[in-house]
C-alpha cells in the first residue's frame, strides 16, 4: 500500500526532471530543464540549494570525483558542484537547432547514456540515443527516436531499458556491464495516454520498471515481464520521472512540470511543478557513477 503523497518542495520548477540521489552526500539532486538549473535537497535538512546554467539542462549524472556530469542543451559538462568549474568534455548535436539533450544517466559500465529530442512540436523521429565514455568518445546507439526518455538498468546490469515518449514504446536490451555493449533489442512495452506515454524512469531492487506516466499523471510501476504491477495517480497531471531516494532507498520521489500551455490544468492542480515524495513498499538501487 503507497503512502499518502506529500510535496517534498514547493511547486517552483517549471519542468522538474532527471531526479538522482546522491548516497554519499544524502542529498536528492534534480533539474529545471526549462529553468536551466540543477538543483540539491538536502535529506535531513531539507535545505535547497541550486547551481544555474546558460542552457537548458536535459538531464545529468554523478561522477566518481564528486561532480556531476551534464547534458547541456547541445553539449557534455564535466561541472565541480563545489567550485562552479564547468569544462566541456563533448558537443552533441551542436549544429542541428531542431534538436536538444533529454534524458541521461550513467550506467553500469561508467558512460553517461544519453539522448536527444525534436524539440519542436509535432515532433519527429530525429531524434538519437547516445553513449559518452570516460574519455569522451560519443558513440551512437539508436536513432529514429521522438523523444529519448526512460533509461533504467536492471539491479545486475545485464538489461537496459529505453523509450520514445512519442511512440510509448519502451525497449529492453541484453547489456554487458563492464563494456556497455548492447544485444537482442525486444519491445518491453506500448503505452498510451491511458496509463501515460513513459517519460523518466527507474528501476527497484526486484526488477520492476517504474514509469512516469507523463500524458496521465500516473507513476506506474512494472513487472520484469511487462505485467502492470500499480498505478499511482498523482496531486500533478504531469509527472516527469520517478527515483528511489533516502537512505534506505525506500522513498519514491516524482519530479513534476508546470502545464503552462493549459490554464485549466493550471488552476485544477496548484501543486504542479513541485517534487513529490511516497513510501509505495518497494527499494531502489544505487545510482552509478560516471568515470
């Protein structure tokens, strides 16, 4: 049984995204794409703090040394949280203006996967999935994509999951931890607006995929075997992704956007724009690091 749903932080972020936490510092870190910032909520404080970018902030990870790793409108920061250091370890799609950086995290291998999106409406498939190594080589893992979202690895690393938002396909590759190489790419799921096209996702420490289910305001969570498990409604129709926080592992926090575009939502859902925190009964995994 989930929790009642509580707000962790107030409904400030225009489009709250790409929830990490940190276990060595007890700190849950998101960012505001629209908002081009990354932002820090300390654990047992509950102070915020936030670090502010010149272009939007798809998506970033956790590196070894303590930094982050960022995926900057069309480029890869190496960013030092302590000092504002910012270095450019590789541009991404630089020259296409119809495109920007989406969903990232690292994986098990220690690259940053990351990908793209039409950043236009209607989109197309443009759009491209991509690994950054250590040292900075890109290599490109699929395209033909919308919008790239939904990257989790299964708590031994031997599967990734991917999806296009547009489509509500989610895939499930066979994937070797130690060299990122991917194999047997199978359709893990196809969503809709019922249950929500997938946005962020993550995974739990039994397998199971947890999906924002962004066009339904659901977070719903997944068997390994694609068997819907739950179907969390929540206080904002938009849900963006879905992360294991707290020290435990044992808390659910769900970052949300602010529907401009629709008034009505607007007005019906105050709450949208803020981070939301549940304990649904399910654990997390730790989040891996870059390097």
């Amino acid at each position: 049984m989930v929790d009642p749903i509580t707000s962790l932080t107030p409904p400030r972020f225009d489009l709250a995204e790409g929830a990490v936490w940190d276990d060595h510092t007890n700190t849950l870190l998101f960012c505001d794409i629209l908002g081009h910032a990354i932002w820090a909520f300390d654990w047992e404080t509950q102070a915020l703090r936030s670090w502010v970018f010149e272009k939007t902030v798809g998506s970033f990870g956790l590196c070894k040394d303590g930094g982050l790793i960022v995926a900057h409108h069309d480029e890869i920061l190496l960013f030092d949280k302590e000092t504002g250091a910012r270095e450019v370890l590789v541009q991404i799609e630089a020259n296409d203006d119809r495109t920007r950086l989406n969903d990232g995290k690292v994986g098990p291998d220690g690259a940053f996967w990351v990908g793209t999106m039409d950043d236009r409406s209607p989109r197309k498939p443009i759009a491209t999935l991509y690994r950054v190594a250590p040292d900075g080589t890109v290599s490109k893992i699929a395209e033909e994509i919308h919008v790239s979202n939904g990257l989790a690895w299964s708590p031994d690393g031997s599967q990734m999951f991917h999806s296009d938002s547009s489509t509500g396909r989610v895939d499930r590759y066979d994937f070797d931890p130690t060299t990122g190489a991917l194999s047997n790419r199978t359709q893990y799921l196809q969503l809709d607006n019922t249950l929500g096209r997938p946005d962020g996702g993550t995974i739990d420490a039994d397998g199971n995929y947890w999906s924002a289910g962004v066009s339904a305001g659901n977070v719903n969570c997944f068997s390994p075997s694609g068997n819907l498990i739950m179907s969390i409604g929540m206080p904002a129709p938009r849900p963006t992704m879905p992360c294991f926080a707290g020290p435990d592992l044992d808390h659910l926090v769900v970052t949300t956007l602010k529907p401009h575009s629709d008034p009505e939502l607007m007005t019906k859902y105050p709450l949208s724009g803020s981070v939301f925190v549940m304990t649904p009964g399910a654990k997390g995994v730790p989040s891996h690091r870059f390097g």
